[in-house]
C-alpha cells in the first residue's frame, strides 16, 4: 500500500487506507490540509486529535514554586561553586523549613496552593509534616528511584481521595491500590500485558469491547501476542426520530452474560462519541455481573469523567470487578506530562481469580516473580503489573519519575481544594460553547443529553443525509463512495482534519470532531465546511439524477 500515491480521488486507495489507524491516517489528512491551504487562503484546522489547548496554572505555579525550595533543601548539605549540590535530609526540621519558605514567598504564585494542599494532608490523614516535606523534596527534585515503586506514599493518598470525588465514589470508602503509570496509554498496555501473563486471559480467549472505543483497545488483542476472539457491544441505539443517542441497546449488554466472555474494555465516557452511560445500562451491567457472570473482569477508561459533573465511574457500581485507568492529560492539560493511574480495589476479581488458577500456572508465575519475593503466591495483581511494566527482573527500577508524582499530587490536590469547583465549571462550559459552535454551522440538531461530555463530537454523515436530502442520496452515497471519501475530502478542499469514526469502530460514514485543541471560532468554521461539503454530494447527486 505505502508505494501508492496518495490520491484523494482513488477510491481503491481509499479502500485499502481505511485498513490503518485513524491516527495513522490523520498524517496525511494534515499534509492534504496543508497543501490546500498554501493553494488557498484557508487556514488548516487540525480537529483530529484530543491535545487540549489549555493548562492548569495553579498547580503548575505550586510544582516550580516547590522546585524553588527543593534546590534550596539540597543546597542546605552541600553547595559547590562547579554546580553540585547534596540531596534533600530526612531529618527532622524539614517541614517547618518548608513553612517558612512559603511564608517568605507568600506573594509567589502557587504559594497559597502549597500551603493548603500540605495542610490538608496533615489534617485529613494525619500525616507527619516532616515525611510529607521530605516526599515533596525529593520527589520535585528527583534524586531517587521512585520508593514505593508502585506509587509514592502521600501521592497516592492525594490522587486516592481525588478519584473518589472524580470517579463519583458518593460515600463509598472502600481503599482502592494505584499505580502511577506514564499516562493512560502506558496504563493500557500494563494491564493488557499482565491479565495474559498471569493467565487471567489466554490467547485465543474471548473478549468484548464496547464501541465504539479508542482505536487501541481495538488494535492490541488483534496482536499476534493476544489473538483474543473479540465481540462488539455496540452504542448502535437510535431514539424514535432516528438519532444516535451512543447508548447500549439491552441485547448488547446480555452478550456480557456469557461467561466465556473474561474480560471487557470500555472507555467512559466514551471516545470518540463521548457520552457517559446512563442509569439504564449501570444497572444492567451490575446485573449481568452478579447474576450471569461474575468472573467477568472489567477495564474502564475514565479519563473524560471530570467533564460531566455528578460521573459515576464502574469502579464504584462494580469495585470487585474493575480496574480503571485514569489520566490526567485532557483534564489539566497535560498531555505531555505523561500522567495516569491504574486503580484496582484491595479486594478484587484480579487477585480472586489468581488465587483459583491451576497448580501448573502457579507453579509458573511462582518462578515468574520468584525473584520478587520468598512467597511469590502472596504478591497482589496489581504489584504484578509494576513488576511486569519493566519485565520483572528490572522491577527495582519501576515506576513513574517523582517529578512527575509531585506534580500529579498537586493537580489532584487543587481540585479537592476547589470546594465551589470552579475549575471543573470552566471545563465544561468551555467544551460545551465549542460544541455548540461546531453544530449550529452545521445545521445538524444538537439534541440536549446529561449524559454527553462533548470532549468529542461523533457525527454520522449518513444519519444527516438522509434527513437533509434523502434515502435515496444516502443510498447514492454509499454506493458511490468509500467512508473514508468524505474526510479525505474535507482536508483536500477545506482544509479541515478530522478523523473517521469507522477506525474507532464506530458507524461507516461517521467522523470525529475534538472540541479540545481550537478555539471556538475554528469551531464555526469546521461546521461550515462539514454542510457544505455535504451539500456538494448532493449537488452532484442531483445532476447524475
């Protein structure tokens, strides 16, 4: 494929194209994009990918204004005029040192920050000031391996309690073990990689996703490595006037009672129609779980969870069962940082199913993880999947960098300090006003759902066809045309990327717009382009008529 020329109007090209990642295809979306806009006086507008264009300041104000502080920790053993210094001391003292810094600097942005979230964690958890600066020291300067390697201590009491107001624990306070991990895509591929290796999930073994999903929750069992069977429980539910409302009909939620059915995928809200479940289906999975398949092991992927206030993440309807990955990329604004965490509640399906294995597999992950420990039976799953994320022999070495920790804590601490929550407001308004801009231009009907994020906007060119101009331009279209066609077009003659939402196994003639990385002018503009795009099938359809 790679030695064809990249040729808008090849529809066998196009064929062969929609065989790759949507993220792979939005490469040439851009270089398309971009030659149209040299050719006109367009601007390419790039809506493919989920990069937000925001940060949070607070906490990025509080992590350097730490830093400042650190170095003058590590200056305090040694300063030598060449640029060497020592490394922060665990002895007493080193708290008040730290309360005196902040005093002195009080007027520094991120000051008042620092000095609360400490508070806090001395308050709420009864914390020793003196551990709790030493943590802060050593981890925002970064002299050490991380210790413990799954998770700091106080970092995870942070981000620990903040899940619990993320993920909508209302009440429940049951203790949930995290592992910090370089953001939600290494968490993914931990998890993937240790439920096959403590045979949880065998090759060839059946698996659901529930789509339409992240393209890599598609792409990885169909590794030769994994080669899972895969079922589908698609959000193919339509309301009486034929809308998608990304909901899961019942029938596709019973395919879960199945109890060959090990393990399901689902990202939530989800990616890319981005719409949470409703009551509706909680209930129904909590049913299949407790009375058809209880073994079933759950991962779900809850990074847009902050952007519907009042979420409620599986890991609360069903603790026993799931593992959630979480990151904190799109909500602070800080995909670069690499940030997430897996959570598996301290009783779980993991450890339980581990614990039921046949004597031979204990016998091979006893030698698996022998050098961890002289009872290698007695290590949690979720301490498994440190060790495996650097293939056991190097789990000495595992774990997210401190910095990276640090910074973690600070973001997870200033929305528990947000009482008013005015930052999770901000967020929200600003991706439901883009939202709104992209279909107002389109001409589409932005149906009102509590249930939908917006972080995304999946929309169903088919759909819109057929109530604009018809079944039989529909049926024209599809009959005319690859999927993959309208998007291709869309970067070749607007300027506009976006991605096709069949990639994500969502509907053929769909596409995925991010709310995340434009301003809500380009927003107006892709609206633009998507109708008259549309349009411009129609008046071709017209004149072949």
């Amino acid at each position: 494929m790679e030695t064809n020329t990249f040729n808008p109007e090849n529809p066998v090209f196009e064929k062969e194209l929609e065989k790759v990642s949507p993220f792979e295809i939005k490469n040439r979306l851009i270089n398309l994009a971009e030659e149209d806009a040299k050719r006109s006086t367009a601007t390419m507008l790039n809506a493919g990918r989920g990069n937000p264009n925001w940060v949070a300041t607070y906490p990025r104000e509080a992590f350097f204004l730490l830093g400042k502080w650190g170095m003058q920790e590590c200056r305090r053993v040694f300063d030598d005029a060449v640029g060497v210094a020592g490394i922060p001391s665990p002895k007493p003292g080193i708290a008040q040192r730290l309360m005196s810094f902040l005093e002195d600097n009080k007027n520094e942005n991120g000051a008042t920050l620092l000095k609360n979230a400490f508070d806090w964690m001395v308050k709420t958890h009864d914390a020793d000031p003196d551990a709790l600066a030493y943590e802060w020291a050593e981890g925002v300067v970064g002299d050490q391996y991380p210790t413990p390697d799954r998770i700091l201590h106080f970092t995870e009491l942070y981000v620990r309690d903040y899940l619990k107001w993320a993920m909508g624990a209302d009440g429940d306070n049951s203790v949930y073990d995290l592992f910090a991990t370089e953001g939600g895509t290494a968490g993914m591929c931990y998890a993937f990689d240790s439920v096959q290796e403590n045979h949880l999930v065998k090759k060839g073994d059946k698996i659901a996703l529930m789509v339409p999903i992240f393209t890599p929750y598609i792409e990885i069992p169909q590794l030769d490595r994994f080669s899972f069977d895969v079922i589908n429980i698609k959000a193919d539910k339509l309301d009486k006037e034929g809308y998608h409302t990304w909901q899961y009909p019942s029938e596709e939620i019973d395919k879960l009672r199945d109890p060959s059915v090990k393990l399901v995928c689902l990202v939530n809200p989800s990616n890319p129609p981005s719409y949470t479940f409703n009551p509706a289906v909680l209930d129904q999975l909590v049913d299949v779980v407790k009375n058809d398949n209880p073994n079933l092991m759950i991962i779900t992927d809850d990074v847009y969870g902050t952007f519907i206030k009042g979420f409620r993440s599986l890991m609360y309807e069903l603790p026993f069962n799931t593992m959630c990955v979480y990151s904190f990329s799109k909500y602070f604004g800080a995909t670069g940082w690499r940030l997430a965490v897996i959570a598996i509640n301290e009783n779980n399906i993991f450890d339980k199913l581990i614990s039921e294995l046949p004597d031979a597999e204990k016998q091979d992950l006893a030698k698996r993880y022998g050098s961890l420990s002289i009872d290698p039976g007695s290590i949690k799953f979720i301490d498994r999947m440190v060790a495996d994320s650097r293939m056991v022999a190097l789990n000495h070495t595992a774990g997210l960098g401190i910095p990276q920790q640090i910074q973690m804590s600070l973001f997870a601490a200033s929305e528990l300090l947000d009482t008013e929550k005015k930052y999770q407001t901000k967020m929200i308004d600003l991706i439901q006003s883009r939202l709104k801009a992209l279909w107002q231009t389109t001409g589409f009907t932005l149906i009102p759902d509590p249930e939908r994020a917006g972080y995304y906007s999946e929309i169903d060119i088919l759909i819109w066809a057929k109530k604009f101009y018809g079944d039989d331009f529909a049926n024209y279209l599809v009959e005319k045309y690859q999927p993959l066609d309208f998007v291709i077009k869309l970067a070749n003659e607007t300027a506009v990327v976006v991605l096709n939402g069949d990639g994500f196994d969502g509907p053929q003639w769909s596409i995925r717009v991010s709310l995340a990385n434009l301003d809500e002018s380009a927003y107006l503009k892709i609206g633009t382009a998507i109708k008259n795009l549309l349009m411009q099938y129609y008046n071709e359809f017209q004149k072949k008529s």
